[in-house]
C-alpha cells in the first residue's frame, strides 16, 4: 500500500519519475484497459465540476494497438456555479464493421444557468466597464444580464467507409431537442438576509434580443433538429489520439431537414509534423489545425447556432467558437455566428515516458496560439433593422452591440499539460489568455480529455 500511494503521488506530479523514462521493450497492449477520473474540475463558465468521466478500451490481441478495437466514453458531472447536469454515453469503432468506422453518442445536458453572452463575438459589447459593470452581473442588485435556461438532448450516429487507402466516404444523422427559457435559478443568500433571492428575469439580454425582434418568437422556447451530413475524410495519421505524423482532413455538409432549415459547409485541415530531434521520450510534434464552418443556405435558429458539426466526437460537447473547442481562452459559446474561420498552432513535447502498474503512460507539455476570424455575422440584418432602439432604461442597442466590430480578429495564447495513459487516454489541463480586449476572460483554465485536435 505504502508503494502504490508513493507511486501515485509521483504519477501526480510528474517530476520524480524521470528515471523511468526508457522503455525497452516494446509497447503492447491487450484485452480491457479502463481510464477513470473524477470529475474535479474548475472553469470560469460553470464552476466547480463533481462526478467522474472515463474511457474503456478494448485492444483484443493488440494487434491493433494503440488504436482500440472498440471504445467506450462516459460522463456524469454536475457544476457548482451554473448548475449544469451532464450525461454522456458514446461509442466508437473502426473494427465492428469491416472496412468502416462508426461513431455514436446519446448526449444529456441541463443548463439551468446558461450564459448568452450575445452574438457575433466582439461586436455583442460583454466587456462593458464604468456604470454598467453591476448591470451585467450582480447578486447584490438581483441582475444577471447573460442568464437563461436551456435543457438538450442529443442523438447522434456517424459512418465512414473507405474509398481507397486513406480516403473515407462519411454520412451521418444527428437529432437534437431543445428547451429553452428565463433562468431558472434556486436563489441565493443576501448579507443582512435569511431569505433567499432571485435574479430578475426580466433583466436579461434573452429578454431584450425578443423586445428588438433579434430573436423570433417561434425559436424563443426551443425547438427540433434532425441533422443529416455528408462528405469526405483523408486520414494518414500514424495515432489517432496524439499523432506523430500525418494529415487529418475532412469536408462536409451539415444540413437540418426539420422546421429551421439550413446548409453548412464544414472544412478542416489538421496536420501533424514530426520534429526529428530524437529526445529519450519521443520527438516532437508541430500540430496546426486551419479550419472554416458557415451557413451557405437557410439561417440557423436560436437553438443550433452554438453547435460545431464534428464527424468524429473527440470531447462530449462540441459547440461554439471560444473556450476548449476552437480558441482556447474565451468564455463558453462566446462566438455565436454564421461563419467563422479559424487556426490552433501548438508545439507537443514529451518530457518523460514510463511504464507503471503495467501501463504505458507519458507526460507532455504544449504551448499553443489560436487565432480566428468571423466571416458571416448572425442576423446582421435584424441588427441594423433595430439599430437605435431602446429596449429599457438602462440599455439601447448602441450598448449591446457595435457592428463594425464584428470582424475583428481573435487571437490567444497559452500552454497545456498532459498525461497520457497507453497513448490513448490523455488527460488534459491548458492555461490560456486572450489579447483581444473585448473578449478577454483574464486566465483562462481548461481541464478536460485529449488533444484538442
């Protein structure tokens, strides 16, 4: 007992463990191997996070390693600060069906306390200082001007199947449920009080975009979605977790056959170079990912415009440019548009690998930069309709948004640290700072699982 927990503490903070960086033999593993972490983590969007996540994997004879033959994602968490429920269930395999890769999920999400930050990035004027500071969020005064509920619901199932060596056929379907409504808050404490207190749900910027006609009343509560996609994949990868070497690239379309209707084009470049600097561990690798994602017919409703089509599900939610997803750095869902292109640069270094307990495990470090750039602002012309507007005495819509300043560059910076077990379970902790002042979040903290692309 005293070993393991010296092991385990040592495993935590990393140092102490150099002396086991060579691995002679070589890795293989075989049969079940399960990777199981609480939950406990922290953001600025939701708080503290309780529960617990995890992989399991099957590698049957290892032939196939360090790719599984079968893998198994799970998650059940809970936020402290925004109240957010998650249940995550998902599958992925490119072995069930010979020649062909399946990838599905069944997503659960409660956002009693979701923040609409507004949309169109900078332009939605979040960063306001002076007199308007304890209008954006205050206990004290009972106003949180970014809050609103939804509740999701998510199915999703994609298929690729091979062309010719490296090139994947994908299609896919995706239903989505949304409910979405005023903050549903259970109340908070009042220095001087016994009782509790509620934020005022008229005060709200979800409130306010229905007054101007920004948001339309059929898609204010929610609605319905049945995604379809279709495209192509080229994949050279060497290991699909944390390549060393390769080119993952993907276009598609994402098209909604229900009620809203609409069409986007997907499309996204990510390429692994290997640096032959030969160090004990491993070389390291120079990841870039170049990516673009727009409507090109129809308009997307209230309730889709956070989503971020992904074929291959690599973290359970998948939406919005801002936060762990596309520019690391920013609020959750920070971005909301039509169009939006962008680029991640990192540089992965492992410091040290060993093995431990019978697995393989390394630890690697991975300074990064992020930039993006919207290219179709969301409802620009339902902006300009209202432009002059007053939806209270408190804010006309020159204080909720400036449209010249929607086409901004967005760019941050920042480092990560992972531990990676059997170069397939990678746990993920990234420190990031935007230097585009008005979407600015101060030191942003991600923790999560794998690399971001």
């Amino acid at each position: 007992m005293k070993r393991f927990f010296l092991a385990t503490l040592a495993l935590l903070v990393s140092g102490s463990l150099l002396s086991l960086s060579a691995q002679e033999e070589k890795e293989m593993k075989t049969g079940w191997s399960f990777g199981v972490l609480p939950t406990a983590t922290y953001s600025i969007d939701n708080g503290f996070q309780a529960g617990a996540f995890g992989d399991v994997y099957y590698y049957g004879d290892g032939g196939t390693y360090p790719d599984p033959l079968h893998k198994i994602s799970w998650e059940a968490s809970y936020f402290t600060h925004s109240h957010r429920m998650r249940l995550y269930l998902a599958y992925d395999s490119k072995y069930l069906v010979p020649n062909m890769r399946i990838n599905a999920s069944v997503t659960y999400m409660n956002d009693p306390l979701y923040s609409l930050w507004g949309f169109n990035g900078g332009a939605s004027l979040a960063h306001l200082d002076g007199p308007y500071t304890d209008y954006w969020s205050n206990q004290a005064t009972g106003i949180n001007y970014f809050g609103m509920s939804r509740n999701m619901l998510r199915v999703l199932a994609n298929v690729q199947g091979r062309i010719v060596d490296h090139l994947n056929w994908a299609a896919g379907v995706n239903f989505w449920n949304w409910k979405l409504g005023d903050m549903k808050d259970t109340g908070y404490p009042v220095e001087g009080s016994s009782e509790k207190h509620f934020y005022d749900k008229e005060n709200t910027l979800y409130r306010d975009y229905q007054k101007l006609g920004i948001i339309n009343a059929d898609e204010a509560d929610g609605g319905k979605a049945l995604e379809l996609n279709a495209g192509l994949v080229y994949d050279t990868r060497d290991i699909e977790a944390a390549p060393n070497r390769g080119v993952w690239a993907e276009a598609y379309l994402n098209g909604n056959v229900l009620d809203k209707r609409y069409l986007k084009a997907c499309v996204y470049f990510r390429h692994y170079i290997d640096i032959p600097i030969h160090i004990k561990a491993g070389d390291p690798v120079f990841a870039y990912r170049l990516a673009w994602q727009q409507t090109i017919a129809g308009e997307t409703p209230l309730y889709m415009i956070q989503n971020n089509p992904l074929l291959v599900q690599r973290n359970m939610i998948s939406e919005g440019f801002g936060s762990s997803n596309t520019i690391r750095g920013l609020r959750e869902n920070r971005i909301l548009t039509e169009g939006f292109a962008w680029a991640n640069t990192e540089l992965r270094v492992k410091l040290v690998n060993f093995k431990l307990f019978n697995q393989y495990f390394y630890i690697a470090v991975n300074p990064f930069f992020d930039a993006g750039i919207i290219t179709k602002p969301f409802r620009a012309e339902a902006f300009e309709k209202a432009k002059g507007s007053h939806v209270d005495t408190y804010m006309p819509l020159s204080k909720l948004y400036d449209a010249s300043m929607a086409r901004d560059i967005i760019y941050s910076g920042g480092a990560g640290l992972k531990i990676a077990m059997n170069q397939n379970f990678i746990v993920s902790v990234e420190l990031a700072k935007c230097f585009y002042k008005p979407l600015d979040a101060g030191m942003w903290l991600g923790i999560g699982i794998n690399y971001q692309f």
